[in-house]
C-alpha cells in the first residue's frame, strides 16, 4: 500500500514521516521490527550471548566433576568452579540488559502503534465512525495494540532460545551421537506437534476477536444511551441482546480456551518428555562404559536447560499468532481512506454566500439564518453538505466547496452537532483545546456567557481547572448542550452551523441564549437548525424546506402564515 496526501505524511505515517508497510501482516511486523531495530537487534544479541552462556554452564560442571572431583585435581576444580561463576555472571548481566532491551521494544511497538492509529483515525475525521464501529476502535487501541508490544518483547528470548538449543545438540551430538541424534529428532517433531495445535488457535483467535469488537461495540451504544433506553423501556430488550451476544463470545472464548490448554499442556509435557528420555539413555550410556558421570551431569543440565527453550520457542509461536491477527486488525484501520478527497486548490474568498444547489438554500453572509427541516431526517445531510462533509454542488461565494482545500474549510466552516462529544479531563482544556483563550481569558467567559453556561462552571469543583468525566456524564443533557455552544462560539469560525443548540435546555435558558447567540455571532454568519420558536424569532431570517426544497423565506412572524411553517415550528400548539 502507498499513501500519496496532499501536502504532508501520510496516515500512518510515525513521526519520522516513514509509511508503514501495510501489504500484509507479516510485512507490518518487519516494518514494525524494523523501527525498533536497535532495541530489538540488541535484545537478540543479548538473548543469544546470555543462554549461549546458559548452555555451557553444564559443560562447566561436568569437567569440574570430571577433572576436579573425580580426578581429584584441586586446581581443575577451581578453574572450573571459577569458570561457572564467569558464566553465572555472564547470564546474569546479560539477561538484566535483554529485558531491558526487550521492554524498550514492548513499549516502542506499543507506542509506535497507538501513534500510526491516531493519526489514521484524525485523517479519517468524520469517516470513521461510518466505516468502523467505536468497540472495533476500542479493541484495536487496547487487545491489538498489547499483542504486538508482546511479540517484540517475546523476540529476544525466542531467538536466544533457538540458537541455544541448536548449540546444545551440537555439543550433544559430538559427545554422545545417539543422545544428540534423539535431541535433533525430538526438536523438529515438538515444533511440528507445536504448529498443528497453532493452526486452529489462529482461526479461533480472529473468531474470538471479532466477537469481542462487536460486544464491545454494543456495550458502547448501551451505555451511551442508557437514559434514551430507560425513557422508552428499552433496557430489557438491549440487556437480552447484549446477554445473547456474550454468550456467543463466551463460547468463542471457550472453544480457543480447549485449544490453549492443549499447547500449554504441549509446553510442559512435550519438553518433560525429551529430558526424560535424554536422562535414560545417557544413564544405559554410563552404565555401557560409554559416558562419564561428568559427562551424564552435564547431559541431564542440557536436557533440564532445553526444556524452558523449548517452552520459550512455543511461547514464541503463540505469540506470534496472536501478532499476526492483531496486525490483521491494525492494517485493516490503517489502510482506510477518507470518503473526501482532497484535491482543491482554488483561493477560498474571505466572505461570501453559502449555496447548496440541490435544495437552493442561500445563506447570506454576514447574517443569523435559521432552517427549518419538515423532515427531522434532511437536517444531517443538508450540515453535511453545507460544511463539506460530503461532496455535493455547495459552494461558498460562487466557488464550489469541492475545490477549496479541504484544511481551510474546515477552519471557516464549523459544523457543531447537537451529540459533539465531551472528552475528560480539565474543563478549560476540552473547551479551549486549541489554547485561544490563553493570552485573554474574556474570550473564554464571554463564550460561557453567550452560551449560559457560567452556572455550570460555577458549580463545578474547581471552575474552569475542575476535572470532567469521559463525555461529561456528570452533567445533565442540558448542560453539555450549552458547554458544546461556547466551545462552538469560542472557535469564532466564519461560518457556523449549529444542529438543535438549544433542544434539551428549558425556556427561560433557550430564551437568554438566543438573545445572547446573535450579539456574540454579529457580523459573522450562523446557521441553525432548529425548529423552536423562541430561536427562531431571533434570526434574521428563517428558510423553510420541505421535501428538499426550499419553499418559503422569510422571518419567523412573516412565516407564521405559511400554514406548513406553522404546523412544523408549533405542533399543533399556539405560535411564539
């Protein structure tokens, strides 16, 4: 996969500009490998020095009990007692550095990761929440993200671990041909033992992961709209859904549990097997005149020391497996691309009027328009087509919105829907996140108060430094709606476009913000959806469409005779 953007790196790209590898998930891993190729190379060179020194400390005790103890010769004992201390020591600062090395690698592939998939998700925009579910994002930026950390880690001992074990039957198999011989067939036969268990665990692992992104995607929605569920007793039909849906991942779980337990089984008999083995022939071997009791210790230490690498190997090839899905997974996200191109290069004009052709709204500059929808269903798509969220024929001051750059529109054109979502933490950081009010803090206030919202502040433990939770749930649904309002106002785009800002606040709070929204927007252009009348009186003027067309403009008291206007703006009640 090539990314080509415009003006800059691509989605994935880290913060060096490099482009991952995102042909396939075998690619993505060496991509990944090879970012981290100094911590990675370095825990593979010192895995492989520590359980090299590892495997020969056997060696070490048997000629010390070859030519110390049996022999009786005090100084060979020494230099041998003193070489297992080096090797001792060896192993030990070896292993130290290893971990430290291949937690680097843990944490860079972590990080590197979760860094190419923000930076997709922020180039996606509005794209991704309508090709990926909010649980499959969950999964990915937790599950996916720990499983390839994992397999850098488990690299340095695998490697080790394999280069140990070959210099093992190296050393068994000039010493002893038939020992080594029974090393050299074990080891292939436990890989192959190994391999067939992993080829269901494989498909049983994207089996499981999938059903938890769906199940996590469902308890998203639950939680997200308990309240709407509790107004229209709903909760017992989404708790029989989300109970099916954990059953069926419960099932998934326990099918790949069968298979884990097999390979962990796999991990301690297979090894226990071979070192069994190794023991009775070398002790036939000594008993034959062939073998020295040195010789048979050292023997029992390769076959005891071979068993952890033979567990660190199949530990390796889980691991890997799991890699391989959560690269699957990764590279699905990355290699998304926007439903926007963006291709415009034509000059934006500093002010003009915002025209959508398919219903022939015309928004004047300058000025507070308010639309009234008949269908509740058309208001998304027109915000859509009027803030460049979809291609269509607007345009802004005669030139279409397709060929302006898309970065400029979205800097003059806000769209500000009724659910914008609140994010924790500090409440001055989620509504100033681009830090405008920093140098003059009136600017923040004066937001507060166009939008009625001082209250909120005032309440809150700590003001403006108080800390929020995620999507601001201590707050009632009408205060999110007024602190989304002065996050919109704070902005001070050029066009702004808001969707039912005052639907969930009160009469009294409706009438102050609309008597405020047209002081704090003048001179700059506004667009609101909404079908209330207290806002409605208050713009300049208020377009009517129906059917998807524009078919009646005027003000709010003039349309009070269009009985179509009249029938949607009052339901049937007495007009404002």
């Amino acid at each position: 996969m090539r990314y080509v953007p415009a003006g800059g790196a691509g989605p994935g790209a880290d913060a060096a500009g490099e482009q991952p590898d995102c042909r396939s998930p075998q690619r993505f891993l060496r991509w990944l490998a090879g970012r981290l190729r100094v911590s990675v190379a370095w825990g593979v060179l010192l895995g492989v020095v520590g359980l090299l020194a590892e495997a020969l400390v056997p060696a070490a005790i048997g000629r010390a009990i070859d030519s110390g103890m049996v022999g009786r010769d005090e100084h060979a004992l020494l230099r041998w007692g003193g070489a297992v201390l080096l090797l001792g020591l060896v192993v030990n600062t070896a292993a130290i550095l290893r971990d430290r090395c291949s937690l680097m690698g843990q944490l860079g592939a972590t990080y590197l990761t979760a860094e190419l998939i923000t930076r997709q998700s922020g180039r996606l925009g509005a794209t991704l929440p309508k090709r990926v579910s909010a649980g499959e994002v969950v999964s990915v930026g937790s599950g996916d993200i720990a499983a390839l950390g994992r397999l850098m880690e488990v690299a340095a001992r695998a490697s080790g671990a394999a280069v140990s074990a070959v210099a093992v039957a190296v050393i068994m198999l000039s010493t002893a041909p038939e020992l080594g011989a029974v090393v050299l067939v074990g080891v292939p036969l436990m890989a192959w033992a190994v391999a067939w268990l992993i080829c269901p665990l494989h498909r049983r692992q994207e089996q499981l992961r999938a059903g938890q992104g769906e199940l996590t995607e469902l308890a998203v929605d639950i939680a997200g709209g308990l309240r709407v569920l509790r107004g229209i007793g709903g909760e017992r039909i989404f708790a029989d859904r989300y109970r099916a849906t954990s059953q069926r991942v419960r099932g998934s779980g326990v099918r790949l549990a069968r298979v884990e337990a097999l390979l962990d089984g796999a991990k301690v008999l297979l090894p226990g097997t071979l070192v069994a083995v190794v023991v009775w022939l070398g002790a036939r071997e000594v008993l034959d005149g062939r073998l020295s009791i040195g010789q048979l210790v050292a023997f029992y230490g390769y076959a005891v020391f071979l068993a952890p690498q033979l567990r660190r190997l199949t530990e390796a090839a889980d691991k890997l497996t799991r890699g391989r899905v959560a690269a699957a997974r990764v590279i699905r996200l990355l290699t998304l691309e926007p439903e926007l191109a963006d291709a415009g290069r034509a000059v934006m004009p500093a002010c003009g009027v915002l025209h959508d052709p398919g219903t022939g709204l015309r928004v004047q500059p300058g000025r507070w328009t308010a639309v009234v929808c008949a269908d509740p269903d058309e208001v998304a798509g027109l915000a859509d087509r009027l803030g460049r969220y979809t291609d269509s024929a607007a345009e802004y001051g005669g030139v279409p919105l397709t060929e302006l750059p898309l970065a400029e529109v979205r800097e003059r054109i806000l769209v500000a829907p009724g659910d914008a979502r609140l994010f924790s933490g500090p409440l001055r950081r989620e509504l100033d996140p681009a830090d405008r009010a920093v140098a003059e803090e009136r600017l923040l206030l004066d937001a507060l108060a166009a939008a009625s919202a001082r209250d909120i502040v005032a309440a809150l433990p700590g003001g403006l430094d108080g800390r929020i939770a995620e999507s601001g749930r201590e707050f009632s649904g009408g205060q999110q709606q007024r602190l989304r309002l002065a996050r919109a106002l704070l902005v001070d785009p050029g066009v702004l476009v808001l969707i039912e800002p005052t639907s969930a606040v009160d009469a009294h709070t409706e009438a102050r913000i609309t008597q405020q929204l047209g002081a704090a927007r003048a001179g700059r252009t506004t667009v609101t959806f909404a079908t209330s009348p207290i806002l409605l009186s208050h713009a300049d003027q208020v377009v009517l469409v129906v059917g998807g067309k524009v078919v009646a403009e005027g003000t709010h008291r003039e349309l009070l005779a269009d009985p179509e206007y009249r029938s949607v703006v009052t339901r049937g009640g007495d007009p404002a």
